[in-house]
C-alpha cells in the first residue's frame, strides 16, 4: 500500500501530531512523499493508494479538489478546530489502521459540484470544482446585487441581496447553515441553494436534484462582486456573467471512520438540537 501524505507542518497542531501519523502509516503501508497540504497539481508520476491528509476541513476539502479525478481515497486525520469531514484524531488512525490501510476500507462516497464561469458571449473564463459550496458574494462596496437563477434551462427567480450560496450536502452544514439554509444528509444527491440576505420576504432556501445545472446570471454587480468555492478560490464577477453550478462527474471518497456516524457529528461538533440549560439538570 503506497501512502501519499500531505499536511502542514509548519502548523504548531499539526505537527504535534505528525511524528505519531507517520509512524502509524509506517506500520502498515509505504509513505511514497510528503506534501505540502495545498492545492498544487500532483505530478502525474506520483503512485499511491491513499492519502492522508493531517488538518482542518479546509486542509481535506483541498485534498479532495487535488486528487478528485484520479479516484483515490482519502483519510482525514484532525488537527484543526472543528473537524467535522476528518473523522479520525491520532488514536483512531491506530486503532482502524488495519482496515484504512486495507482494499477494503469504509468509504464514504461524497458528490462535489462542478463549476464554471461564463461572459456575457459564452466564452468559459474559469472552471473548477468545489466540495463545500459556490458563493456569489456582493464584495466591495457591499451594495445589494441582481441575481437570475436558471435550472437547467427553466427560468427561476430573480434575486436582489447579499449574494447566493449553492452548497453540495456535505456542505450543508458549512455557509450554508449560517444563512438559514437546511441540513442535508450527505448520502442524498442534492444541491442547495441559499440565498444571503434576499430582498424578500418569500425566497425561502431550496433543496434540488443533483442532475440539475444551476445558473446565477449577474444583473447587478459591484465592483468586489466574487464568486468563491469552498472559501478557497476567487473569481472576480461583472455583469452579464453567469456562473453554472452542476454535479461533478467524479465523487470524493472519504475513508470513514467505523466509530463515527453522521448524527455523532451533528450532535457532538455541531451541538445539533442542544437544549436550553436547565437548572433542574445541574447545568
């Protein structure tokens, strides 16, 4: 089993635990290199099995954009605040090494959105991909901006506000969440959209299938208008563009972990349906 591992480890919680990561791979398979936990294209020389990515969420997110076409799967180890998509810390990586490092891993398969932009004369001036969600934010000087949503040729609502976000299930709980939007289990194949701070009273977020193409045409735009994927890429919008979000032809494959569910992680990271505190409860 060949092992590509990637982290920061200029990072001080990374590299608390990087000795440990490296000698649990150590044990069980060949670390073939170490990389920098970035977004840079790999070499289409380097072979390997699996990646190991040491990080936050934004640290796997990048990984997955790195390695989507090439159908890899990747484990992610947490060293950052939250780590809701890396599902293992030092000890589990250990405990689960036999099967993470096995052919027949837990894999949790993930849809990723495919994204381009387009001018006013059809001409494609960017396309990528994103994990989390495309977000056309209003930018600099923040005056409200004119949106037209498309869904794969049928014409949907025009938008007046702060922006749109348009968020995979696995992001349903990132951007989002913090607009309004729902959450969205990770095992459908859906895609969300959520407006910011719409000029409207109705325009309530919506859940759609992932077979449709979603487009943002820009009415209205300021100056720092900016279309931005997975908080990580920027691409600076005017009028006239439009920006089409669809599901990519390539899923993430995230090893799990076996100990982990998705509602331990709603309830325990996201404090999903935390109670009041009640005095009657010592808390």
């Amino acid at each position: 089993m060949k092992v590509l591992l990637a982290a920061s480890p200029d990072h001080p919680a990374t590299a608390l635990i990087l000795d440990e990561v490296r000698a649990t791979i150590a044990k069980h398979a060949e670390i073939v290199a170490e990389l920098q936990a970035d977004s840079a294209p790999l070499s289409a020389n380097l072979v390997f099995d699996r990646l190991v990515a040491v990080g936050g969420d934004g640290t796997l997110i990048a990984q997955v954009r790195r390695i989507l076409d090439r159908g890899v799967a990747l484990v992610g180890v947490n060293s950052g605040r939250l780590g809701f998509l890396a599902e293992f810390d030092p000890a589990s990586l250990a405990a689960h090494a036999d099967s993470i490092f096995s052919n027949n891993p837990l894999v949790r398969q993930r849809i990723v959105m495919d994204v381009m932009v387009k001018r006013k004369d059809g001409t494609v001036v960017f396309h990528g991909v994103a994990v989390n969600d495309a977000v056309v934010s209003a930018g600099f000087p923040f005056r409200m901006i004119e949106m037209r949503l498309d869904f794969s040729g049928s014409a949907g609502p025009d938008v007046a506000g702060d922006g749109i976000i348009i968020a995979s299930p696995v992001g349903s709980t990132a951007y989002s969440v913090s607009a309004g939007g729902p959450i969205v289990h990770p095992d459908l194949e859906a895609l969300i959209v959520t407006p910011i701070c719409p000029h409207s009273l109705g325009f309530r977020p919506i859940v759609v299938p992932s077979h449709l193409d979603i487009s943002v045409r820009i009415e209205r735009a300021n100056e720092g208008t900016t279309l931005m994927l997975d908080g990580q890429t920027n691409i600076r919008l005017a009028v006239g563009d439009t920006v089409q979000v669809g599901r990519h032809q390539s899923m993430a494959r995230l090893i799990g972990n076996p100990d982990v569910t998705y509602w331990h992680q709603l309830v325990s990271k996201m404090r999903w349906a935390a109670p009041p505190t009640y005095r009657d409860r010592g808390a």
